[in-house]
C-alpha cells in the first residue's frame, strides 16, 4: 500500500485515540478472558475462515491459537503441523481378514494417536465379531470381550472409515466442513463443523462419531505431534472420524493402526504407486468392499489369504 | 392324443442306445491287451540321471520391489551358537534335545528335525536343502522350502509388516519375528477391553440388534410376547 502524509491535527487526534484504544487493548489480551483465550485469540478464533479460503498466514496464526488452546485445556505444548497432501499419492488401505484376530490393538493406539476423547465411545475403529462363514453386518457385535481371542466360529471384521471415493458425508454437510483432500482422504475442518450430524446419518459405515461432550485426555497421554485437518484437539460438539492419521501418512510413515497390528493384517500404500504392497494385493488377493453395492466407492479393501 | 407321442419318443431313444453301446464295445476292442490284463501305462520318458552340477539356488521372484530384513540376532538368546556348539561334536542322530533347547519340535508333524535347517558345520548359520548356508536374518529362504507361496507374499508386502514407514526403503519383519520356527502357530490371546458405554445403560444384547418394532412378535420363540414383558435392554435403549 501507498503511504500518505495526513493532515497534522487530525493525524496527532487519531494517534491519541489509537494510543488508548491500543493500552485498552493491550490490558484486554493480556487478561484471560472468554473461556481463558485471550480477546486476541477470542476474535481470531471468532473470525476465522474456512480451512480451504485461509491464506498461509491465516492458517499459521489459526495453529497459533490451537497450540495456545491446548496448553491451556491440557498444560501441553502440542506442535500442530499443516503438512499439504504429496504429488501422485492416493491413500488406500487393505485387511486380511484371515489374518485379523480381534486383538482390538489398533484400536487402542488409534484413541492414543488421535487424541480421542477416553471414557466415551469416540473410537473409529469399530471390530465387529462376526460369525465364520456371514456377512451379515447386523448379526456383528462389537463389544465381545472373551477371556481370549479369536473365538472359535467367529471371525472379526475391523470397520473404519472407508474413505470412499464419491463420500456421501460430503455431499450431506450443509456448510462445506468436511471434503475430500488430493490424497483421498476426508477431512473436517473442525472449526467450521456446526455439529449437524447430517453427515454421520448419510455414512453408511458407522464411521463418523459425535462430540458429546468436551474430550478428557490425560495430560501425560496426549499426542504431542498434532495435524491441523487430523488428531489436533477437538472442541465439543463437532464431527470427527479416521483421517488415515494425516499426521504420520503425509510424512510417510505408517498410520497408528498398521503400526500397532500384531498380525500383520493391515496393508497401507499408496494406490498410484505400481509397485506398491497394496497394489500387490489388488492385482492377486480376492478382494471385496463393504457395501459396495451403494456406489460410494470405498478405498478400502478386505482381502482373505 | 398324448399316448401315441410318448410311444414315438421312446421309440426314437432305443436305436441311439444300442448306437452308444456299440461304440463303446469298439473303443475297448481297440484297446491292446496284455498278458496279466492291465492297459500299458503312458510311455513316459525316462527318469534323467541325477546332475553333477550344483542344484540351482533361489534367486527371488521377478519384479519383486527391493526390501531389508529387520535384524533379529541382537533379540536371540542363545545366538550365536558355536559359544557352546564349537566345543560339541554334532551328533546326527535324531533324538528329545535338553535345555536350553527345547524338548518337543511342534512343526512339521514330526517330519522335519533340528539338523534339517540348522547347519550341522556351522552352527551360526541355517541351511536350505540345495546346502546352502544362510545367517539367521535370512531364515525366510529356510522357511519357503516348504512354504512358497506365503513366502512370495511375504516377498511382495502381502504377507507380514512392513515396518515403519510406507514411503521410501521398504523395511519389513522376517518370518520369525511372528512365527517362532519351533511352534509357529499364533496362540489366542486377551483382547483390548471392548469400547466404554455410557453411565447407566447396558451394552447393546448381543444379537439383540434392533429393539423389535412390535414388542407383541417374537421372531425367535413364534409364542406372542405380552406387551409390558420385553427385556431390561430394550427398555434402557427406549428410556
């Protein structure tokens, strides 16, 4: 912007006035207030524009203040990290079913990676016990806790989000809060989500789940390596569901379910790559989709050996 | 009208029959017989004698994408072997080992025995039937003597973990990090505990899976269930 020289009087009133607007304002950011946020970060966070509208700054100064929220709701510095989807990479993933044997692991370090909230039933992983030779969906059940496992008869199913490729999540959000990232991946943009829950009815797959209520993370359990579309902290009230945890899988590593399983079972790549292991199992292993009847093209396969 | 068309078909069965019969009666007659009354075997080729040549070794499977072992010597206990083997001398006949080995071998139904992949030289070292000597972090080319196909899974990331990452060097498990070679089925174990439920409802009844639209129909015992009776459950998910 071009500067101007203006007239002298008028110029040393406002300076006056933006003197002691300027003290108020410093006295204001400086106090918590609004819920312990400053008015700074209040106003900010009030303004805030949609992920996808954001210029760089805007999203830096946005992390900012999801890193100065988190400090104060757990005491924790988190990094949180806007890592941009790679070139030439679409995310999808498959799982031996002969090989799943319902340990229930990935589980557990899916709600430890993605600083889901404990004691609630915000866990997207869901494995279903299912009888051996069915697929009957609504014969599963999801709370069996024998002494041991695999049970004999059954055999389990693991049900996450599928990250299909035409998701009808998307299509029922009323305010554009979740979409499909160039890697394939459904995001929400958690501070835009107005916590309709439109998109949980339109998921065929049980994948999205609801804020009840305010997450409870013990403080020494949180993840300190946060992605702003992925495990950053969550407010009540807003939708969430697996993001092939994007704070891992944009780096390259492998997400926390893969990670954790100990029979192997879970196969992560890239679909683009020919030469990736998940292609392997395309091109040889019987394959199938969940539901595949309902066109929402599922990135995610289920495979015997 | 319908007799007289039933007579006809049957009529027009009986000499395709007797056609049938007579080529079979002349398809035997072709046949040589032999005094003890058996038919020649094929002419197979005969067997080649064995080669003098090395057998040829594996070489892997073509446009397999390069992979890493992860190391798992650091992890093994008695390893490496020659600290107690070098001052033995190898007993080859088949017997119970005593601790630390131990006693029972649960794989291959009996057929197989500790020298059948250890290398009785060298016992730092595996060996494959052709007599190759492989290091412990290449057992896999031990275990695909008899397991080809999983072993070509495990070669292309079908089977087993890659560990990691899933960019980049492809680092991968061996086989025995899951499988212990000596009883390598997987036993059961505990699960993780089930998802939390919240306060004061019970879980979902197993197999209970829709509160039944007409309590009065019981799809299960076909007996009407009086309204007022249904179960605690389907009363908590009402309330």
């Amino acid at each position: 912007m071009k500067k101007t020289q203006p007239d002298k009087d008028i110029n040393s009133g406002r300076r006056r006035f933006l003197g002691t607007a300027g003290a108020a304002f410093t006295v204001a950011s400086a106090r918590p207030a609004w819920g312990g946020s400053t008015l700074m970060d209040a106003m900010g966070s009030f303004f805030q524009d949609h992920y996808q509208r954001m210029s760089a700054e805007e999203i830096a100064d946005a992390i900012g203040r999801i890193e100065r929220r988190a400090q104060r709701r757990y005491g924790v510095d988190i990094t949180c990290k806007d890592v941009k989807p790679q070139d030439n990479v679409v995310f999808g993933y498959a799982l031996n079913i002969s090989k799943c044997k319902g340990y229930r692991d990935c589980v557990s370090a899916c709600v430890r990676e993605n600083n889901q909230d404990r004691g609630s039933q915000m866990q997207y992983i869901r494995v279903l016990e299912m009888d051996s030779g069915s697929r009957n969906l609504e014969r599963s059940e999801h709370y069996y806790d024998p002494e041991t496992v695999p049970v004999e008869g059954k055999y389990y199913l693991p049900v996450q989000c599928m990250q299909c490729d035409d998701p009808p999540c998307v299509k029922a959000c009323p305010v554009n809060a979740t979409w499909m990232e160039p890697d394939g991946v459904t995001v929400i943009d958690y501070d835009w989500c107005i916590g309709c829950r439109y998109c949980m009815t339109a998921c065929p797959y049980w994948a999205r789940h609801f804020n009840w209520r305010e997450p409870e993370i013990p403080a020494e359990e949180i993840n300190p390596d946060t992605h702003y579309l992925g495990n950053r902290p969550r407010p009540r009230g807003v939708v969430e569901k697996c993001h092939f945890c994007l704070q891992r899988t944009r780096v390259g590593r492998q997400p926390a379910c893969q990670e954790a399983c100990p029979t192997g079972a879970r196969i992560f790549g890239n679909l683009l790559d020919p030469n990736s292991e998940i292609r392997r199992v395309l091109a040889t292993k019987q394959v199938f989709r969940l539901k595949e009847d309902l066109g929402t093209e599922p990135k995610f396969w289920y495979f015997t050996d | 009208m319908r007799q007289p068309q039933r007579q006809r078909r049957s009529i027009a069965i009986v000499p395709g029959v007797l056609l049938a019969i007579a080529f079979a009666l002349a398809a035997v007659a072709e046949l040589p017989e032999r005094e003890d009354g058996h038919r020649p075997l094929r002419a197979n080729p005969p067997a080649e004698s064995p080669s003098a040549e090395p057998a040829e070794s594996f070489t892997g499977y073509p446009g397999a994408p390069d992979l890493t072992v992860v190391s798992r010597l650091d992890k093994l206990t008695w390893h490496p072997c020659s600290n107690c083997h070098s001052a033995m001398p190898t007993n080859p006949e088949r017997r119970e080992l005593m601790a630390p080995h131990q006693a029972a071998l649960d794989h291959g139904d009996g057929r197989i025995w500790c020298l059948d992949c250890h290398a009785p030289e060298s016992r730092d070292q595996l060996a494959t039937l052709a007599g190759e000597r492989v290091s412990f972090d290449q057992a896999d080319r031990v275990c695909a003597q008899c397991h080809a196909d999983v072993h070509q899974d495990w070669t292309f990331g079908v089977h087993g973990k890659r560990v990691g990452r899933w960019q980049g060097p492809r680092e991968i498990y061996s086989c025995a990090h899951c499988h212990d070679p000596h009883d390598p089925g997987l036993r059961p174990r505990a699960p993780e505990p089930p998802p939390p439920v919240r306060a004061g409802l019970d879980p979902m009844p197993h197999h209970g899976h829709h509160t039944p639209l007409y309590p009065w129909f019981s799809e299960e015992s076909a007996e009407p269930v009086q309204p007022g009776q249904e179960s605690k459950n389907e009363e908590d998910a009402a309330g």
